[in-house]
C-alpha cells in the first residue's frame, strides 16, 4: 500500500549522495575505505564507546557480541520476551538457551525485578534491548550484573542518542550493538555496529567478521570458522554524513514526540515515559491504548486513511520455534503486544503532516 505518511522514512541529504558517488569513482566500493575508517573513528566519539567496528547488520552485531564473549552450548542467556526477535535468534545461534523475562508497563523495558529470579549456574550473560529508544535503570541492572558477575550486552538498534545519567547507551554493557537499517535514526541502507570499551573483545569480533583470517600469516590463512560481516565502504559513507548530522535528527525527533504528546493530550492514549536521569532518542513515538480492540481499530483507521502506524511486538515466547522455553504467561509483554501502537516518526514530518495525523487520530475518537 502507499501511505501518504509512512511510519518512517530516511532523511537523505545532498552530502551523502555526493559521498556516495565519489565512492563509485574511487571504486573503493567493498569493504576497504576511508568512509569506514573515519565512521567508526566518529561513532567511537560520539558515544564515548573506545572501540567501534562496522558490520552488515545489527542482527550481525548481536551474533559477533556473543561469540566475542564465548557463549556457547548450555549457557543460559536472559532476554525480555518483548522485543524484536534478532536480540532472541542470536542466541541460538551459537547453541545457548534464552531466558525470557517479562518486562515494566512504565517504560516498556525489561523488568529488572525478575532477573534474579531467573538466574542459575549456567546462566552467562543479559541481553537489555533498549526498546523505542528509552533505557532501563542501568544503575540498577549493572549492580545486578557485577553481583552475580555476568556479561551485560546492550542491544542498541533503537538508542542511537539515547543517554542514562549522562553516559551513551552501549556505554554501560561489555559489549554493545546497534543497527542502522533505513527506519533507525540513522542509515546506512542495511548495516550495524559492535563497540565496547574491551580492547581484546573487538579485535576477536574483526577476526571473526573477517571469516576468522589470521594475523600471523600471509592472506588467506584463516585459523578459526568465521563470518563475511563486513560492512561496504558505500554503506559508510551514508553512515557517516548521518551522524554528522545526528544532533538535528534527535531534536527534530524530540519536536515531534512532544508534538504528539501535546496535540492528543485528551485522547485515551498513554506514551512511553521518559525515566528518571534517563534522554530517550524517541527512534519511534508509541502509545498504549486501552485494549487490544482499539488499537487494531485505531491502527485499521489510519491506515484507510493512508496513514501507516505499527504494533507492539508479539512475545518472543508465543513464536513457533520458542513457544517450548519457559512456558510461563508473561502478562505484561502480552499487554504492551496488544496494546501498543507506534506513529510516524521521522525527522521530516511537516507540522502539516503532524496536523493531519493528529486529527485524524481525534476524528477516531470522537466517533
């Protein structure tokens, strides 16, 4: 269908076409350039992060962080059940177990006060996604990581300029992952980073995204099974000009959230919080309606009018290939699944295109 407002949309500008282009005139086009280089020198500044290495995709990412960190067979990893799936796939991946939690009404984020509940000895590590944007209390998380001294990894697809206590999310975890496919706050079309402030994790994460090539020896001599998870120089390119320009890409988002916020104050919807100590990059502006039935309804109605919105994501647990792990309910990812509905929200929307979906969303409410 063609909305005539997409739930997102990339804001392309003149300086990554022309860096595009020089690329294709250099013909560095592949894996090796300058734009990779220089992307990851000013992401690793822009986070705080030490280390930063370009992949294909931030499902890539997840899977690199977890062979960095030798999770392997038997090893117990706990992800909340309400997330988007790479941050459970790439668990199985290398062999290990995920152990769902349920997650906070509030904030939408994993539920802190289930994680001990769920701790064994052959639990290993905690994957915390950053859902829409808005970060947990990590003061809270890193005492529970330390105490029971597991590896923490920051899935951070949706918190690209998403801050607690004044630190980057991704700053806080052993190692941390981010996306930017074309719906993130920024793209680089399809591609990913790993960052971490361990040395020694990155360089064993470029080792194996180079299909596990050898230091020692001359090319071609590979010394352990690796992945080809490179990103292209073209890719970095666009990546790049982006996050030089990731300061008015946040404002302009915040602007719409709280456009959002003000102009559909008498609705019954209620939007994400922003946590205490904590800046929310607002990657996507969400909503909890009442129940289900409205927000499929509300969801029908926007869409004939040409206005494309999405759901909450379904519980990892109720899924075909992992619906025989921890056959609890989880009866707030069930909620937020069925009662979240997430609008427009890229950096260009118009006060025009916000006037419309506002009131558009209003007529369904008064009917």
């Amino acid at each position: 269908m063609n909305y005539k407002i997409p739930l997102y949309k990339p804001s392309i500008s003149q300086k990554e076409i022309l860096r595009v282009n020089e690329c294709l005139r250099s013909t560095w086009i592949s894996s090796k350039g300058r734009y990779i280089d220089n992307f990851e020198k000013l992401f690793s500044k822009y986070t705080k992060i030490k280390y930063s290495t370009v992949v294909v995709n931030g499902t890539a990412a997840l899977h690199l962080a977890l062979l960095a960190l030798d999770i392997k067979s038997g090893d117990e990893v706990i992800v909340p059940t309400f997330t988007y799936v790479a941050s459970v796939n790439a668990i199985k991946y290398v062999n290990a177990k995920p152990i769902f939690i349920d997650s906070d009404l509030n904030d939408w984020q994993l539920s802190i006060n289930e994680i001990e509940k769920k701790i064994t000895k052959k639990t290993k590590a905690i994957i915390c996604p950053h859902i829409y944007g808005q970060m947990t209390n990590m003061t809270k998380l890193i005492k529970i990581k330390k105490k029971h001294k597991l590896f923490l990894i920051e899935d951070c697809a949706e918190a690209l300029g998403s801050f607690f206590k004044s630190k980057h999310a991704g700053k806080y975890s052993d190692i941390s992952t981010f996306s930017f496919y074309g719906s993130k706050t920024i793209t680089t079309g399809e591609g990913g980073m790993l960052c971490s402030d361990n040395k020694s994790l990155i360089t064993k994460a470029i080792k194996i995204k180079l299909q596990g090539i050898s230091s020692k020896k001359l090319s071609y001599w590979h010394d352990v099974i690796g992945y080809n998870y490179k990103m292209t120089n073209i890719c970095a390119a666009i990546g790049l000009s982006q996050l030089e320009t990731i300061k008015k890409i946040l404002q302009d988002k915040r602007k719409i959230f709280l456009y959002y916020k003000k102009h559909l104050e008498n609705c019954p919807l209620k939007f994400q919080v922003e946590n205490h100590n904590s800046i929310n990059s607002f990657w996507l502006v969400g909503c909890l309606t009442t129940n289900k039935r409205t927000r499929d309804q509300l969801m029908k109605y926007l869409k004939m009018k040409k206005i494309e919105t999405r759901p909450g994501f379904y519980p990892i647990n109720t899924m075909p290939m992992y619906k025989n792990y921890n056959n609890k309910k989880f009866k707030i990812s069930k909620q937020l699944s069925g009662r979240i509905i997430c609008f427009p929200s890229y950096p260009n929307l118009t006060k025009k295109d916000l006037n419309f979906i506002c009131g558009t969303i209003k007529k369904f409410f008064k009917k």
